[in-house]
C-alpha cells in the first residue's frame, strides 16, 4: 500500500504557526515584492473559501478580501521545514519517496496497518511542527494521491476494493494528477467526466500509471537525474528598460548554472520564456553542439534567442530560463583563455560557497536591485 | 530537498526595505542573548535590544538555512505579546534582531 502525505496549505501553515495571530484567517503568502503587484504563492484555507487560489494575482485576492492578510515568502522556512518532515518520515525504516516540497510517499508492506501509521504519522508532523498534512492511502500512488485531496484539510483517506467505484463516481476527472490541464479536457470532451468514466475505459490506468519511486537514498536507482533546470521570476512591475530586463535573464541564467555545476552537469539547450501584457507567453530555445555549465555563455545564449524572436521593446513582467539536454561534462577546455575562464568560474563558486550565494556577482545585476 | 541547491538570501532575491531609518521589516540589529542549548537544539531565554531586556515567553517556531558555509538559526519569539524574529549565525557567533513580526 502506498501512503500519500499532502502537507495542508504548506507555506500558509508555516506562517501561521510562526505567527499565531494569523490562525483562522484569510491569509496568502506572495512575493518578496510590493503586495499589490505579485502572485498568491499559497493561500489559507480561510482564504480559499473565499475563492482565493494559488496563482492569483494579489490584485484580484485584495480585491475579494481587502481585510486579507499578506506575508512575503521566506523560502528558507518552507524548505527547511520540508527537509525536516523528510527526516521525520525516514524514521519509519520504509522506502521514501520525496514528491514535492509539501508531499511525501511511503511505501508499505502489506503487514502492517497503513490507517494506524497514517494516523501516527499526522499526529508526528502536528506534534512537531503544529501544522497539518492530509494522508491519502491505496494501492497504487496515483489512487493515494488522489485520495489525500477528497477530505482536506486534516483528512486521512482509505482507497480499497470496498469504496473505489463509490469514491472514483465521486470525483471529476480534472481532479486526478496529470488530468487538471489539457489532457483532462480533451478526455473529458470525449464525454469521460468522472475517475470512474476513465477507469471502465482504460481499466490498467490506475495500476499502472507512475511506479513508485524511492527518493529515501538506499537504492543506486533512487536519484534520479534532473532533466532540465529552470528558473524564472515575475518582475514587480511589467518592465521596459531592456537593460533591466538583461540583468534579470542574467540572475536566472547564473541561477540555473550554479546548479548545473553544483550537480556536475552542462546543458547544450536553452530555453527563454518571457510574459507581457503585449507578447502574452512567449518561448523559444537552442540547441548547440558545445554543452555548457557557464552562466554568461548561457545568458549569451538567451540574448541570441531573444534577437532572433524580434521582440521590439515590449514590456516584460515575467522571465524564465531553462537549460536542458543535462549532461556529465566530456570536454576539457584547451586554449589558455577558456583555462582561465574555467579558472575564474571555480573561484567564483568558492567564494559564493563560503560566505553565500552572490556575495560575489556580475556587475550588471546591479540593476535587478 | 537539497537547501544548498538554490540559497532563497541570494541578495539579488533578498528583500531591499524600501526606506531608510527604522524599519521593522529589517532591522537586523546586533542583540545579546542568553541561551540553553540542550540536546543540540539552541533554547533562547532572553535578548537585550537598545539597554532594555526581553523575556522570551515562547518560541513559536524555529528553522535552519545555510548560507555559504554558516549556518543561520532563526527564531519567532514572543515577548510581551509582541512577536520578533532573532537569528544566530554559527560562522559570526553573532545573534541579531532581524525584523519585528506585525
């Protein structure tokens, strides 16, 4: 059996507890910017009952509730906080898998009684940390993550052979994992509209679909390696200062390469996306022969991506880097130039390591400040 | 999750007060503490803020995040019902104010 633990309203939870005077009311956590001009990051459930959801402009969540309370987000808390939930489940000795930042999967073997650990389990986060998780428990993780959604929040829900038509009658196909988007719609323009429409016609969906996989750090097979490395930030306000909008792909491109090289990797592709009120979503990327973990090359990169778009001058809100096609590096620079650059990237990266993350920095994300 | 893999403080994510003077949001003030540590676990007891003492009544909560090679211990604290965030920073042995939480 597979138990789903779905911490409830992860980032809202933890700033309650931090700040008891917010328990029990509508609260979101947004961006470190102003509180009028970013995005619900996560949302209490005081807040969702009133109709505000993650991904919310904070605009239209003060428009519905202007007595809302607003924290910025500290990702340190949340991150540590999940870390910590992970070492807390790993006492239980049972093959772990690491979902999400607020969900975790634990394996069981038939012998024991998956609703008492489920039980024991909430009881363990609540007692630790003073906030909540919903437990969803069945056979396959797909029917166990379905299942920690139906009773949140602090809900513990069985999946078995006695209550699965009856629960998957219940529920929308859009509810199920991988189904919210375009594929839910599609099939649910066929006429599928609940889990149990999409069950009478592909019966082996739910015992088939995403094997368990253990993240817990026994098993040579546990890790498994990034496909790609993102990341993207949405400007405080729509920006049209194309120096400005240099220094942020700047930022995410010596972001995403400090990880490629903390993991050993180099990526040949690179991906820029970028969001206006004028160009909607836009995205394009490359491939090139020479992979590369060097933050200015890939942002080199995503500026010839961005003169060949012919993007004139539009205001940008939002901007997102990727790099994909990972690989372990093969190439040794020859040349005494590309030595030093090497040279320079390794020293950089030590003095980034010891006294923290850009302390030293390009020159020109100055003006991301 | 690996926090190493991507510091939140990285400055150019950092929150920037937008006025300068007092502001409660970021004061990261230098404080004096006096502390049990129990277990491996730091307890405050008390801080010292401007020549004037604060008993800790309650720690509402407490989390870790390295940066570079310290590690920094956060703690919401409340004092006279009023709630403050201090740090400690195991690299500086330096305990600080950091902001006072509305």
């Amino acid at each position: 059996m597979i138990i789903h633990i779905d911490m409830d309203a992860f980032f809202a939870s933890i700033e309650q507890a931090i700040n008891p005077r917010l328990i029990g009311k509508p609260l979101v956590v947004g961006s470190r910017g102003s509180k009028m001009h970013t995005v619900v990051c996560a949302a209490s459930y005081a807040a969702k009952r009133l109709g505000i959801h993650s991904g919310m402009s904070s605009r239209d969540a003060f428009k519905i509730c202007p007595n809302l309370e607003f924290v910025r987000a500290d990702q340190s808390k949340y991150i540590w906080t999940s870390s910590q939930i992970f070492k807390l489940l790993e006492n239980f000795n049972l093959p772990l898998n690491y979902a999400s930042i607020d969900e975790f999967q634990l394996d069981l073997p038939d012998s024991q009684n998956p609703v008492s650990l489920g039980k024991e389990i909430k009881q363990q986060i609540y007692s630790n940390f003073k906030i909540t998780a919903s437990v969803g428990i069945a056979k396959t993780w797909l029917l166990a993550k379905l299942a920690s959604k139906i009773d949140k929040p602090d809900g513990l829900t069985l999946i078995n052979d006695d209550n699965f038509k009856e629960i998957l009658s219940k529920t929308a196909l859009n509810k199920l994992c991988g189904m919210g988007g375009k594929n839910g719609q599609i099939l649910m323009d066929q006429g599928l509209k609940t889990c149990w429409d999409l069950y009478l016609k592909l019966p082996g969906f739910f015992d088939n679909c995403g094997k368990f996989r253990e993240t817990s750090g026994n098993s040579d097979e546990a890790i498994q390696k990034p496909k790609s490395m993102s990341h993207s930030y949405t400007l405080p306000m729509a920006q049209i200062n194309p120096q400005v909008i240099f220094a942020w792909i700047r930022v995410l491109s010596e972001m995403v390469s400090g990880r490629l090289r903390q993991d050993n990797l180099v990526s040949a592709t690179v991906h820029l996306w970028l969001n206006g009120p004028q160009i909607g979503n836009f995205g394009a990327q490359k491939t090139y022969l020479e992979a590369t973990s060097d933050g200015y090359q890939i942002y080199l990169r995503t500026l010839k991506i961005m003169e060949k778009s012919r993007l004139k001058s539009p205001r940008i809100r939002a901007i997102g880097v990727t790099c994909s096609s990972l690989s372990q590096p093969s190439y040794n620079p020859l040349f005494s130039e590309e030595i030093r650059r090497e040279e320079l990237i390794k020293a950089l990266d030590r003095i980034n390591g010891k006294f923290g993350e850009s302390t030293i920095f390009p020159a020109i994300t100055i003006l991301t400040r | 999750m690996n926090q190493n893999s991507f510091s939140p403080k990285a400055r150019w994510d950092r929150f920037e007060p937008d006025k300068a003077g007092f502001n409660p949001d970021a004061l990261n003030e230098r404080i004096n503490v006096l502390a049990y540590f129990e277990h491996a676990k730091i307890f405050p007891k008390s801080f010292n803020w401007h020549d004037k003492e604060y008993t800790i009544e309650k720690i509402t909560y407490n989390w870790q995040e390295r940066v570079g090679q310290a590690l920094i211990n956060y703690f919401s604290v409340i004092c006279a019902g009023q709630l403050y965030q201090i740090s400690f920073d195991n690299f500086t042995f330096r305990w600080q104010l950091d902001k006072i939480i509305q």
